[in-house]
C-alpha cells in the first residue's frame, strides 16, 4: 500500500512542480490583476461542478461498489464491467445535457459566482467569455474521474494521478502562444479546454489497453449495484456540494474585495493544495480501495491496520510543509512568484493567505483517512452531516472573518471548518468502532510533534544566517535562501523523526 502511495505522490508530485511552473509563468504574465481574476473564475467554475459531481461524490459512490464487486468477479459473472458500462452511459448523458443548459446561461451562472464583478462591466464580460471556453472541461474531467476510478480499483495508479501533468503542459504551451489570443487570459483557458480532451485520451487508452474500458450500453438503474450506488451518491452529492459552498463563498466575498484577492486566494491555494495533491490525496485514492476490499473479505482488523499507516505516512510527509507555511510565508511568496506583473505588493497579501492556509492543512491531510472509516463501509451520511455542520460554521466565520481581516480572513475560516470537520468524524469513528489507532501511529505523531519543535527553530533562526551566507544576486537571491534553508530543514526534520520512532522500537521497514 505504501509503494502504491509513493506512485500516486510521485506521479501528483509531477504534476504539482509543472503547475507550479504553469503558475510562475501565469503570476508573470497575468499578474494579480483583471485578467487574472477573470480567468481564476472561468477556472474556478467547472473545477466547483466536478468537486460536486465528479472527484468527491463519484469516487465516494463508484469505487467501493467497484471494488466490492471485482473483488467477487467470478460469482459476480461480470457484474463490475456491467456496473462501469452502465455508469459510463449515464454520466456522458447527464454532462451532455448540462453542458448544452449551462452555456446559454453562463452570464447568470458567472453573476452568481461572482457577483462583485458586476460592478466592473469588462471584467464581467471576460469571465463570461472565458467561462464558456472552459466549461467544456467539466465533461472530459468528470468522465476521466470514472476512468480513474476503474483504474485505481484494479490497483493501476500510475496513468491516472500523471494524467493532471498534461493540464499544466497545455497550459503552458497555450501561454507561450498567448500572442496568437485577445489576450493571454485566452490562452489560458484554450489550454485549460484542450487538456480535458488529453486527460481523456490518456485514461481511455489505459483502461482499454488493460481490457477494462467501459463502453455505451442502456442505461437501467433497477439492478441492486445501481441501486446502491444512487443510494449513496445522494448523500455524497450534497456532502460535496456543500464543501464547495464554502470555496463559492470565498469566491464571491472575495469578488467584493479589491482587485487581487480573488489572485491572492489563488496562488496561496495553489502552494496549499501542494501537500494536499502530493500525500493526502495520493493516500486516500490507494486507502479506499484497499478498506473496501478488506472489509468486504472480513479482514476489519487488517483495514484498521491499513488506515493507520496512512494516516501516519500522510502527517509525517505533510507536517514540514506546514511548519514553512507558519513561518516563512512571506519568503516563499516572494521566492516563488514575485516577478514581472506580480508585485511585492502582491506576494505580501497571498502571504498572508498562505499562513492561514497552513493552519487547516494537518486537518485536511488527516481527513482523508478519516473518511475512509464511512466511505469504505458506503456510509455517506455521516460524513454528509460532518460536512454540513463544518461548512456552516465555515461561512459563518468567513462573514465574521473578512471585515477585520480581508482575503486572509476567508482562508482562516477554511481553517476552522476542516478542523471541525475532522473533530466530528473522528469522534463518530471511535465511537462506532471504524477507527483504531495503534502504537505506531501514536508514535509518529509524537515524533512529528518533535521534529516539528526543531524546524520551526530552525526556519526561526536559521533564516537570518541563510540571508546572510547567501550573497547578494541580480536575480533569484530568495529562491536560493529558501532553497537553503529546505535543505537545512529537511536534514534536522528527517534526523529527528526518524530517531524519535526508534527512541519507541520501530523502524522505518516495520512502522
């Protein structure tokens, strides 16, 4: 499980160093500016609609009832290709039919995201005119994520977690031709479109190369894995729907705001969810699968087993990132994208988000096993009504938030709501038994916690040497401090981590 862990992260990895590169070019080019808040919304959209109805609900729905169903293949009979086969037509019908509603529509679709645009009629008109060239995107995306799934559950990783790569590669190809375009926000979302169409290419030739394709058949949703899967998509919907309430509600709040904040959201998102992709989704993409089949063949213990070590290797990989965020916002922001039309004035405020977002991260690495204990067992209510409780005092707080605090305020609250979310499941899993931390796992928090202390230390007073070993340079003098100090944080986080699991008897192999 662990090797399928580092497959997905190593091939995430990929995929977030080209977006980073895609969003150093983007910062140059688009700046923090009009443009870039048009174009932040035409790609924030169709991203809001497949969290809803592709990623979240469809993974939590689909790959348990897959699993469950390939794992018994034989009596089955073919149960799982006919189960794929009928989703498949399904969900191409049902993205069809949206696309065709949503196009026309797109300008009240565009003054409900953004409402605070209105206020500036060339704004508006570009991000509808940009919103209609990527939506598109929503339909590939959603029937990459069935493709995905199918891959995922047969324990094929690889094609699916490098499929993102290939939107950042579009991207910055359509950016190097920006001048072919009205403009480069164009550019962007032409790129954003045509790597949907390459996504899909990818994981349709990967399933059929391994004889797992799913292919257009009649739909009919009266057979029980069809029922089951509706009984717990519905609930898993609207957990998801309201989840990205809260990403809507930092969109429109921050439409408000002045200009650059919808950027600044962006960007400290975009270093934020570097984690989030690398290890939290790497581990619960291979946890679900691996839980479902266990609990189906009897083997709880062996699941229980199986969570703990992801949720371990998860905090463990995810705790430094979250140390730099705290301490070094400023620096990173400004290392990493302040440059051409990114200005110091820019990298100051997404700093700002970008600690705020450090806070939540712990809390969202750790959700991902915690909502295993529930999805593996296709419980979807639960977590339906985790979420809901969280997200309400989620929007409550950015309301609150944003006054005193501006754009940092909206990422604060995302904070506390996924700490509440993460409260609640947690709390119901031990209750009910679908959760049982060991020893190893307990080990390694305290070893985290430890080497956490030492790198704080060290980002604290080690930043003050880099700055001062690192000569003066033309060009890219805080990349080079900060590449420093990763090096020095990374040695006395590694040496202090690993010797605190052996200070309790465990070793790497065996923890």
């Amino acid at each position: 499980m662990i090797r399928s862990i580092l497959s997905v992260g190593g091939w995430t990895l990929v995929s977030r160093v080209t977006g980073f590169a895609r969003d150093v070019v983007m910062a140059a080019i688009l700046g923090a500016g009009p443009l870039a808040d048009a174009f932040v919304v035409a790609f924030r959209l169709p991203n809001h609609f497949r969290a809803i109805f592709g990623e979240g609900a469809f993974n939590t729905a689909f790959v348990p009832s897959y699993a469950g169903l390939s794992e018994t293949e034989k009596a089955a009979a073919g149960a799982a290709r006919r189960f794929a086969d009928r989703i498949f037509t399904l969900m191409l019908l049902v993205q069809i039919a949206f696309l065709a509603l949503a196009m026309p529509a797109m300008p009240w679709v565009v003054r409900a995201l953004a409402p605070g645009f209105s206020e500036d009629p060339e704004r508006f008109a570009l991000a509808v005119s940009l919103t209609r060239i990527t939506f598109p995107y929503l339909l590939f995306m959603t029937l990459v994520t069935l493709f995905s799934g199918i891959l995922n559950a047969h324990r094929r990783f690889a094609v699916a977690a490098g499929a993102p790569v290939l939107l950042n590669l579009s991207m910055l190809v359509a950016l190097s031709l920006a001048a072919l375009f009205p403009n480069a926000a164009y550019a962007a979302a032409w790129g954003v479109t045509v790597s949907g169409v390459l996504q899909f290419a990818l994981v349709w030739w990967a399933c059929r190369r391994a004889g797992i394709a799913p292919t257009l058949t009649t739909p009919t949703l009266g057979d029980p894995a069809m029922r089951r899967f509706f009984k717990v998509l519905g609930p898993a919907v609207i957990g998801s729907a309201g989840f990205q309430i809260a990403s809507f509600a930092d969109t429109i709040i921050a439409s408000f705001l002045p200009t650059g904040a919808v950027s600044a959201l962006y960007y400290a998102d975009r270093l934020y969810q570097l984690p989030f992709g690398v290890i939290a989704i790497a581990a619960g993409t291979v946890l679900l699968p691996e839980m479902s089949r266990r609990i189906a063949a009897g083997d709880v213990a062996g699941a229980h087993a199986a969570q703990n070590r992801a949720a371990g290797f998860s905090l463990a990989l995810s705790a430094p990132f979250t140390v730099a965020f705290l301490t070094l916002p400023a620096l990173i922001m400004t290392a990493l994208f302040q440059r051409g039309a990114f200005g110091a004035e820019d990298a100051a405020r997404a700093a700002s988000v970008l600690a705020a977002y450090g806070l939540a991260l712990p809390a969202v690495v750790l959700l991902r096993s915690a909502l295993a204990s529930f999805y593996a067992r296709q419980d979807t209510l639960t977590p339906l009504i985790a979420s809901l409780t969280a997200i309400a005092i989620n929007v409550a707080l950015k309301v609150v938030l944003t006054g005193p605090y501006g754009v940092t305020g909206l990422a604060m609250a995302t904070a506390i709501g996924q700490w509440v979310n993460l409260g609640i499941l947690v709390a119901l899993a031990w209750r009910r038994g679908w959760m049982a931390p060991g020893r190893t796992l307990g080990a390694t928090v305290v070893g985290v916690v430890v080497a956490c202390i030492a790198l704080a230390a060290t980002a604290r007073y080690g930043l003050p040497l880099a700055d001062a070993l690192v000569p003066a340079l033309p060009r890219l003098r805080e990349m080079a401090v900060l590449g420093l100090l990763g090096i020095a944080g990374t040695l006395v986080y590694a040496v202090l981590l690993l010797g605190t699991l052996r200070l309790f008897g465990l070793r790497l192999r065996r923890a």
